[in-house]
C-alpha cells in the first residue's frame, strides 16, 4: 500500500492575524540572512509568499488601505500591536485592528488559522 503523506501535515496553523502578521514580517527580515543563520523553525501552513499575495490581492481590491498597510508596517516594525489605551496610539489601534479582521478572515478561508 503506497499512501502520499500530505507536505502540510506536520505544518502549525497561526492563532491569529496578529501573530500571522509578526511571523511574516520577522520571516522576511531574516530571509536574506538564512544562509548563514539557518535554524529550522516551526512549518507553517502557508509559504511567505502566500502571506504576501494574500496582502497584495486585498489592497488591490480596495480591502485594505494605504493607511492599514502604513499602521501594519509601523508596528510591524516594533514587533508589537498598537495599544488603544495610550492615548498617541489610539487611533492607530482602530485601524491596525479592522486591518486584522480582514486579514484574518481571509486566512482563515485559506486554511491558514484555527
């Protein structure tokens, strides 16, 4: 009996968008350095290519704006979501989480989270 074992079966589904989100960014920040760092970490269910096409075809279609895109990548950069309690952030907050809503149900569509 030959049975085809599927690539993704040991592969993690994300949590959330959040956590998504964080995993992509760090992933693509140390994509040029793997070579000379490479750790195995843990499978994902999707390439960060996936994750990136999935960002594009949203923008394009109007479901996510420069704005969301701008408040993701500012935080991105921090490592850490806005916080709605600080008042300088607020703002920020509002949009980074109507961004993670879309993103979330898409990927969720995708198979990508529990």
């Amino acid at each position: 009996m030959n049975t085809v074992k599927n690539v993704n079966d040991n592969a993690e589904k994300f949590h959330n968008a959040e956590q998504m989100w964080f995993w992509f960014l760090y992933s693509k920040s140390v994509q040029s350095n793997i070579t000379q760092n490479h750790r195995p970490g843990t499978r994902r269910v999707c390439e960060l290519l996936d994750v990136e096409t999935m960002i594009t075809k949203l923008y394009l279609a109007g479901r996510l704006t420069d704005e969301q895109l701008a408040v993701m990548k500012k935080y991105g950069d921090r490592r850490r979501a806005p916080h709605q309690y600080i008042w300088a952030e607020n703002h920020d907050a509002y949009v980074w989480h109507g961004a993670m809503e879309i993103i979330e149900n898409n990927a969720r569509k995708n198979g990508w989270i529990d």
